[in-house]
C-alpha cells in the first residue's frame, strides 16, 4: 500500500507560512502572474514598412513558436468586419433547415471538395467529439460559388482570400526566423493548399462528459485559427493545460506537425484541445495550411540549410499523402511525428 505522506524534502508548514505572511490570499498568486499563464500576443503592425520592427518581430515568433507553438496575432490586416462576417456566416449554415444542409453532408473529401459531417473521425477515433464540422478546400483550385452553402459562400471566399494574405506573411517571418530567405517556405509549396473547417459547438448538457475536441496536434504546416467570445479552447504547455481567451480581433496561429518537421524541431507542434462547453453554440474557423486532400508527391525532410554536424536530421522524409495517411486513425492524442523520427 502507498504511503500518503509528504517527501521529508517537502515542508507543507513553512510554505502554508509563508503563504499565510502575505496577507495577499489566492488573489495575490494571480496578480503576481504565478498562475495565471498566457499565450504570446504578437502585434504585427509595421511588419512590412519598418525593417527594424520586422525584425523584433520575427524574434517574437521564433520564440513563441519554439516554446509555445501557438501565439496569437493583432493588428494582421483583416478588417473585424470580415472576422465578424465569418462567424456569422458559419453560424448561418449550422442554423439553417436541415434540409439545407443535408445537401452537403458527406465523407468522401477526395470527390468531395465541400463536405459537411460530425466528427471527421468518426469511425476510427476511441471516441466522438460534440461537434459539427463544415470542411471546405479553398486552394490551390478556387471553388465555383455555386459550391459553397449560399448562406455562406460570399464571406467564405473572402475570408479565404484574406486567410491566404496573412499566410504569405507568417510564412515569410518563418522563415526568416529559421535564418532563410523569406520566400523559402513558400517555394516549398506550404502556402498552396488552404483548407477551412468550419466548427460548431452546441450548448452540452453534459459537458463533463464529452469533449469538443479531444486533444491532438495538426497535421498540416500551419493552423490559423477564429475562435467566438465563447472560448474552451486549450493548449498543452509543459505539462499543464493553458486556456487561451478569446481575444476581440486577434486569430490564433499554431505551427502543424509538418512545420516542425521541416524545421527539424526548431518549431513545435503543440497538442490542443476544445471543452465541451454548457453555453453556446461556440463557432469557430480553423483554417489549415496543408495541401492534404491534394495529390502531393514532394518529399518533405527536414530543410537542409537548417542541418549540420551539430544538428542532425532528427526525421525521415515523407509525403503529405503518407504522413495524412498515417495520421488517418483519427484524434486519438497521439503525435503522428513519432512514426517519422530517426
């Protein structure tokens, strides 16, 4: 039988003591920032006018995707109309008669460039999540309207086309984090294929019980994520799960797992997840760099400007189709980037 009692290196009493002397309560640890931990926020204001700040800024991303592998950006040049619009107009389609939607419902994301379901994974993850997915293949092929939900499909071009902007920039800063030529990550193809899910999360009421997302990392380059004022959205951060608030026009941006990948670890592909949540629906955008759904026989392999002596390949090369492929088994909370390590 395990004993209960505290290491003899550990004492309770003076720390209760200490605690005590402060006078300051649970309160006192928040404000002095001992629990209360948060993501990066990265202003990207005068990126593109002022190289000294684009400078400070790439540091700001190098840093946070190494130890985070999540930030959020402001200031990234898509008006909070469009934002606004966007989860507005995903929010149409889930609301809408049944019938509607019916029309789209499907699983074949080969034949089927627009394809609305709940739970992607349903019959391969251990278990399904409370939430209904609209998934949409934006590029490198624009879609005809006529293919996209009319309830939708004007802010869903748009909002794609602005997505595709900002995407251009990160990987730019990406890669001049990395110590390349900005157009590096783009001439790798990472910015061609662009896939929006949107999701929506009705009120639970259970929510103990379930999970909106269980926890996974991407299996894409790079995420850039529109999250609603009702939040639940979790980030995996030395060992602890950090909430990360909605912030009134900021996008969260995560690195994928094929980002870290090519960057041979120098970027990290974090695990996240989404609670089930009593209030809703909560509506949300993820929108996926990757060109997954596409037929894609470039190897990719950790870049080789990045290699030396020092630093090895830490992976094998492979395809998005096989690394896809593998990952298929669903969100399960296993990293597929295990299956590719030397």
């Amino acid at each position: 039988m395990m004993s209960s009692k505290p290491t003899p290196e550990y004492d309770r009493t003076s720390e209760l003591k200490a605690f005590d002397e402060t006078k300051a309560g649970v309160k006192g640890l928040v404000d002095d920032g001992i629990i209360e931990v948060s993501i990066p926020v990265i202003d990207l204001e005068g990126v593109k006018k002022d190289p000294s700040t684009r400078q400070k800024i790439v540091e700001k991303v190098r840093d946070a995707s190494k130890s985070w592998g999540f930030f959020q950006v402001v200031n990234h040049g898509i008006p909070v109309s469009v934002l606004e619009e966007m989860k507005d107009g995903a929010r149409r389609f889930f609301e809408q008669d049944l019938e509607m939607r019916k029309q789209f419902f499907g699983r074949d994301y080969v034949t089927q460039k627009v394809a609305y379901n709940s739970n992607f994974d349903l019959y391969s993850s251990p278990a399904a999540n409370w939430r209904d997915t609209l998934v949409s293949l934006m590029a490198p092929d624009p879609l005809m309207p006529q293919e996209l939900p009319e309830v939708s499909r004007d802010i869903m071009v748009e909002y794609s086309k602005q997505v595709m902007h900002l995407g251009y920039l990160l990987f730019e800063l990406f890669s001049e984090a990395l110590g390349l030529q900005p157009n590096h990550l783009k001439d790798m193809d990472c910015a061609k294929g662009l896939l929006m899910l949107s999701h929506y999360y009705p009120a639970c009421p259970q929510p103990e019980l379930t999970m909106g997302t269980t926890k996974h990392s991407d299996s894409d380059f790079l995420t850039v994520l529109l999250q609603d004022h009702i939040g639940g959205l979790q980030v995996l951060h030395e060992n602890q799960w950090v909430d990360i608030p909605p912030t009134p026009g900021a996008l969260v941006i995560n690195i994928g797992d094929l980002l870290q990948l090519i960057s041979n670890d120098a970027f990290t592909s974090v695990e996240h997840r989404v609670l089930a949540n009593s209030v809703g629906p909560r509506v949300s955008v993820a929108c996926f760099f990757s060109t997954n759904l596409l037929p894609n026989p470039i190897p990719y392999g950790p870049i080789k400007e990045l290699l030396s002596e020092d630093n090895p390949p830490k992976y094998k090369e492979t395809t998005m189709t096989e690394y896809v492929a593998y990952n298929a088994k669903g969100l399960d909370g296993t990293s597929a980037l295990l299956h590719f390590k030397l």
